[in-house]
C-alpha cells in the first residue's frame, strides 16, 4: 500500500512509521492513517500540508489562526464501524462538538466544556475576526478564562482539547509530531484513484480504471481513516 501511494520514498516512509507498532486486525488502516495524518497523498490533506498552508495564509493576512483537534476519544463518526474499530479523530471530527445536536450519542461533559469554548471561539471569530473577540479584555468572565488563542504569526496554534485542557503548542512542536521536517523535503504524485479503491483486492487493479483526482469536500466523514488528530486554518480578510 505504502509502496503503491509513495513510489520512490517508499522505504523512507516505512522506516519512519512501523507497520508493527499497531496489533489487532486493524493494524493496517492504524499504522496507514498514522501516516496520512502527517501528510496524505490525497490533495491538501494531512498535517504538514495544513501547516504549509497556515503559513501562507498568514504572509498574506495576519488574522490567520491555526488549530489542532486534538480529542483522542471524540464522538464516533456516522455511519456503522467494524467491532473493535477504533475511528480516533476522523476528518471533520470537530463538528459535534459544534453543533452537539449531530452527535450520535450525547457529549461527556469534559466535551460538552469543550463545545462551549469552542462556540465562543467560532462565534467570536465570526465576528470580530478574532477568536478572543475584539477586546478580549471586555469579553465575559466565560470567555476571559479560556486559553488565548494568539494569531499563527506568533508561530503557535491552538490544541483544542476536553476538559478545559486546550492551550497552546509551538509550530516547532506541532511540526516534530507530524515529522513535517521529512514529509516536506520529499515529493511525489497524488493518488489517482479514490479511498474507496484502496481496499480492493490487489488482483482488482489489473483491470483498466480511469484516473481520477480526490478532493474531501468540506465537512464530510471519513470514519474509516484513523487520524491521532485533525488539523484546520481559519483565516478572515481584514474589514
């Protein structure tokens, strides 16, 4: 699969991200999204890609602000899953703690603390261009006591975390977790095929399939993919 997906770098990458590290029938797809959470060959996904294009953002306008969901045990993903699977953090895992009405079972209350910041956060942003609000010193006693969530240009980015746990982390240490010193000194070509195809037997891709790009469209769900945390860039124009 690896070999498939990366071509050249292949043993590079499995040097990096040991196939054994995961037990059980679903070490595959762990140790394979382990790997795409760092970086994808899907078109702008996995971490370092997000990375990159926070900082671009942010040459450009600096109300750029840059997240990490972090939650290891989120609310499941629709839809059924295998016996034992464990989705982590699926792309647009975030979401329900958004709008907890589209969760499938209702929040902890570690989460449900974590939704609410949340909402402030996006409800600010939406605003004022700011996840503090425009003056985070007049801002209620609610919002005064969360973690500040500085601008990607002081090089940090908020952990969003349940609990009242979020804070932030270096750009040097988000990039250490996704070994973005490596992925991004490397190249090679975007799948041509969908997620979908991946799981077909290898026998299948004798067969003649028309190339196709992928793109994720925006809050959809991939609970098959296992991702340790999913990454996103909010960014505003200036008024």
């Amino acid at each position: 699969m690896i070999r498939r997906q990366f071509g050249p770098p292949d043993d590079a990458v499995l040097a990096r991200y040991s196939y054994g590290v995961h037990d059980g029938p679903y070490g595959a797809g762990y140790a394979l999204g382990t790997v795409w959470t760092g970086r994808s060959v899907f078109q702008g996904m996995g971490g370092c890609q997000y990375q990159r294009l926070a900082g671009q953002f942010t040459s450009r306008q600096p109300r750029t602000f840059f997240y990490e969901f972090g939650d290891r045990g989120p609310p499941p993903p629709p839809g059924p899953a295998p016996p034992g699977f464990a989705a982590g953090v699926t792309h647009a895992a975030e979401l329900p703690c958004l709008w907890p009405g589209t969760a499938r079972k209702p929040l902890t209350p570690q989460r449900r603390r974590l939704s609410l910041e949340m909402v402030r956060y996006w409800g600010a942003f939406t605003k004022d261009a700011h996840p503090a609000g425009a003056h985070p010193k007049d801002a209620d006693p609610a919002t005064r006591e969360q973690a500040a969530w500085p601008p990607y240009r002081s090089g940090k980015l908020m952990s969003l975390l349940p609990g009242g746990h979020s804070g932030t982390v270096t750009s040097e240490v988000y990039a250490a977790r996704h070994q973005c010193s490596y992925w991004n000194r490397i190249s090679y070509d975007w799948l041509t095929t969908e997620p979908a195809d991946l799981a077909r037997s290898p026998r299948d891709y004798s067969a003649p399939t028309a190339a196709r790009s992928f793109a994720v469209p925006s809050g959809a769900s991939t609970g098959k993919w296992w991702l340790p945390r999913s990454t996103s860039t909010m960014s505003k124009r200036s008024p």
